[in-house]
C-alpha cells in the first residue's frame, strides 16, 4: 500500500489544537457514536474489577469512566488535547486524566493489564510506535483492545460526508497536514498486523454494527461539522460554492435514511484484540 508522507510533528499538533476546538462539540454529539463500542471494547479486553487500565486518546472518558464502573482500578485516560483532558477530569473527577502522547507514553513498563483506545488509532501520526508502546506498558498475559471505524459503505454516518466531498469534487484543503489513511485499518489484515507487528499475540478483529437515530438530517450536518476533525475540516475550508454542493450532495444522500420524521443511520466498527506473552 503506498502511502502519503506525514510531517508526523505537524499532524500531532493538529491534531492536539482541533480536538481542543471541538472537545465540546465532540461530547454533546459524538461520544454517542463512538459510545456503540465502549462495552464491546471493554469486553473484549475483559476488563474487570481490580484491573490496572490504561484509555489511550480518552477523549471526554467514557471509556474509562465505564471501565472504573466494572471495578477496574487504577483507571487512567490519557489524551493529546489538552481541553479533552479537562472535560473528562470535570465530569469523572475521581479518576486520573492526563495530557500525553500515545507513540510516547508516559509510564513504565508493565504498568497496566489493559489499554484501550477507543478510536484512537487512526489520529496518531506513528500507528505502529503507538501499538508499540500500549504493548510496552503491558503486563504479561495482559490485553490490547482497539477501535476503528468500518468502511464508508457500511459506516454510513460518516460515510455520507465522504461521497458528498467526492461528488463535489472538492480538493483538500491546502492547509490541512497529511494524515494516516483514514479506512487504512478498516481493513482487517491491516489491524490484525498492526498488533501482531508489536509483538501480540491471539490477535482477533470482529465487525460490529449498530443504528444511530437522529431527530434531522440537519442535527447529523450540525454535529459531524461542529464535532469531528478532518472530516469537517475538509468541508468548512471549502469555497462557498463548494460546500453548497457538498451539502446539496449530502441532502440527497441522506434521504434514504429518513424514517418518520427522523434519520436512522448505521454505524459500523471494527474491534481488534491481542494478547501480551508471559515472560
């Protein structure tokens, strides 16, 4: 697969100031997407009570907030935005939130049973040091759980946006870095290798699939724009006219999902697992 060169110093700090600028955005409407994997991923890592858990690109805390629930102890989230990291410390004030970097974690080795990362993977400039460090940071027989969207065709909600931008026929924006292919690991040999490439082991991807329900097409419009990165970057940096199109591309699209007065939309992951050997 060829790949885009990334000037990985300044995807990471474009990353660390969009997710600043959206983390409200981001809370209020897409925490309830992602929140379709919080479960599968916990329990895909088997996280239960008295384990040590690391969220990795803990955004709001959802994850570890339901981690600390299942009686996982110590729970820390980490996060490259600082803003994210005062939300979640806000709303889950009895647990550890920490502004850090995933591809350089600070911790020692064997510092935790789990790491989690609940659709972090696809915003770290370096996928393979970040692996590289969950599973440096592991215990033995300890567990590495990952999320990462579905393909287009089958993650409609953010689907919609990508043919729209497509059908316009708009460029990316000049200004926006090169990032990691957005669907690289919407793929599952490419996740699966991911983790193997770190030295995990019993590696095992597995699709899931919900439907998100929406008052409008417009509360979807609003909130991909309002609550996501490159996705709504590449929208609102358009030309005027460009973005009429996109949206008038996006209305179209979205019609098929229009049930009653509302948008039934589906949601599509995939949650890929491996397993630290004992030493």
């Amino acid at each position: 697969m060829t790949r885009t060169p990334i000037d990985a110093d300044a995807f990471r700090e474009f990353e660390r100031a969009s997710h600043d600028e959206i983390a409200e955005g981001y809370r209020d409407f897409f925490a309830a997407v992602t929140g379709y994997a919080t479960e599968p991923l916990l329990d895909a890592a088997a996280v239960g009570a008295g384990m040590r858990v690391l969220d990795v690109a803990t955004g709001p805390g959802v994850v570890a907030s339901r981690a600390a629930r299942r009686g996982a102890s110590p729970v820390v989230g980490v996060d490259l935005a600082p803003r994210m990291v005062a939300i979640a410390a806000t709303q889950y004030p009895s647990l550890d939130f920490r502004e850090g970097d995933a591809e350089d974690l600070p911790f020692t080795a064997r510092s935790f049973d789990a790491v989690v990362s609940n659709f972090g993977i696809g915003h770290f400039p370096d996928p393979e040091r970040a692996v590289r460090e969950f599973a440096r940071v592991l215990a033995p027989h300890g567990v590495v759980a990952l999320s990462w969207w579905d393909v287009p065709a089958r993650h409609r909600l953010n689907g919609i946006f990508f043919d729209a931008v497509n059908e316009a026929h708009a460029c990316t924006p000049a200004d926006l870095p090169a990032g990691p292919p957005m669907f690289r690991f919407s793929d599952d040999h490419e996740l699966s290798e991911l983790l193997r490439a770190a030295g995990l082991t019993r590696v095992a991807v597995q699709a899931y699939a919900f439907i998100h329900r929406l008052a409008s097409a417009d509360e979807l419009w609003n909130g991909i724009l309002g609550g996501t990165v490159r996705t709504s970057i590449g929208i609102r940096r358009q030309p005027m006219d460009v973005r009429d199109r996109i949206r008038a591309a996006y209305d179209r699209l979205v019609q098929p999902y229009a049930q009653c007065g509302s948008i039934e939309i589906p949601v599509a992951f995939k949650i890929a697992v491996g397993r630290r050997q004992s030493e």
